[in-house]
C-alpha cells in the first residue's frame, strides 16, 4: 500500500505534515529553563531585605540571543499581602561576575497618587514577557476594575526602576527581560521578592525562567508556505491519479 493511502487521503497528509512541522519548529533543542517549583516560601512581612532565590546553570550555549518569559506564582497566607505590598526583580549574572542584568517584575503594582497603598487583591499566577500587551503595573484598568482571587494571565513586567516606597504608575518604565536575554545564559539566576507593607503575609510557591534563542522562533509564514506545499504535493498527486482512500 501506497504510505499516502494510510491516511485516508493526500490532504489529511498533508495536514498531519505540517503539524509535525509546527512541533519541531517549537521544540528547539537549545531552549532551557531556569525553576523552582514547590517552594512554599514565607515572604517577611515589611521587610524590604525580602527573599532571595538563585539558580546557578552552566552548559549552555553562548551567542546566542534569547527570548525571556518568566513565571511567577504567589499565595496568600492567612489574611493575604496585598498585591500593591510586593516588589520582585529578575538578576542575571554571566560566570565570570563581569556583566549582569536585571529586571524589575513588580513595583507595589496599581501605586498611583490616587492609589498609595496600590491594588488590593491578593496572589499571582502570571506570566511576563516584553511581548504582552499591558504592563502589570496597571492590571485593573486592563480587566475593568476590582475582582476577586489571585491575578492570573500574561503581562508585560512592571520595569520600574525606583524605589518601591516612591513607585507610582507615572514612574518611568526602564527595564526589560530583553537585555537579560543578550547575555551569557550561563551564571547565576536570582529572583528577589519583597513585601512592603504590614499587615498580611504571602508565600512564594515557584518561579521559572524560560528561554528560547531567538532563531529558533518559526515565523508563522514559514509555517503557512510549508503547508501550501504539501497541498500543492497532494494536488499533483491528484492529477497524476495517484491513490487517494
């Protein structure tokens, strides 16, 4: 039998070889992590000395460019911290301690002049990346106002550079994951979360760091062309009378 003829037809093969396509395509070989899970870490209540945790890798590939997303879960413990209580950085350092970067993931996000005391919810379980469309800082007004339960989704991180205890939504935004991508991977990965305020107290449950170099990203044209191939393939099979079950 004609290995065409297994899937019933030459566009069903069609399908199933650009699918195949789209897996490998995002699965690249070079992506790493950066995690830990199951933590279940007190954060200090109102102690700007906060937590720290770091990873240290080594192995990975130089020069290579990567894109940054990093995920990051917080509880509440008994009353709650509030989500405007929390500051959080990403740090990256190369091996030899000659470069490093850093990112701000949350400055006391909803703090405004109207908003000292910033948003009152209680938890993450977000995403961040450069590539979101609204920045954390300003989560409420991109949902519509107050709601319940831990924030959850994809968002830009908050990038205020300033200190926590003058942080407002008017800060200027100055950091990014991007420069952290442009280094070294190898090195220490350390992550630091604080609570500002009294009054509440939360736990950090995991955080992870993942990276995907750059050119192993597939564009979606690359994707598309292939599959308009593959029908193109099975439509000559077609005129030629080749078998389609």
């Amino acid at each position: 039998m004609n290995p065409i003829s297994r899937y019933g037809s030459t566009a069903t093969t069609a399908l199933c070889l650009m699918m195949a396509f789209e897996l490998h395509a995002q699965q690249p070989a070079k992506s790493f992590v950066v995690a830990e899970r199951s933590l279940n870490l007190e954060i200090p209540d109102l102690d700007p000395s906060g937590l720290v945790r770091n990873v240290v890798v080594s192995g990975l590939e130089k020069g290579l460019t990567y894109e940054l997303i990093v995920r990051l879960v917080v509880e509440s413990t008994g009353f709650g911290a509030y989500n405007g209580d929390y500051y959080a950085y990403l740090l990256h350092e190369t091996p030899d301690g000659a470069q490093s970067q850093m990112t701000v993931l949350l400055n006391r996000v909803g703090r405004s002049e109207a908003m000292p005391s910033g948003y009152g919810e209680s938890g993450f379980n977000i995403t961040l990346s450069d590539s979101a469309s609204w920045d954390v800082h300003n989560y409420q007004v991109a949902l519509g106002g107050v709601f319940d339960g831990p924030l959850t989704g994809t968002w830009q991180p908050d990038g205020r550079r300033v200190h926590p205890t003058v942080s407002l939504d008017t800060s200027p935004r100055t950091t990014s994951l991007e420069p952290l991508g442009n280094l070294d991977p190898n090195g220490s990965w350390t992550l630091f979360i604080a609570d500002m305020e009294a009054g509440g107290t939360g736990r950090l449950v995991e955080w992870e760091v993942r990276a995907t170099p750059w050119s192993a990203i597939p564009e979606p044209r690359t994707v598309g062309l292939a599959f308009a191939g593959f029908l193109a393939l099975g439509w000559g099979w077609r005129r030629r009378g080749g078998p389609i079950r």
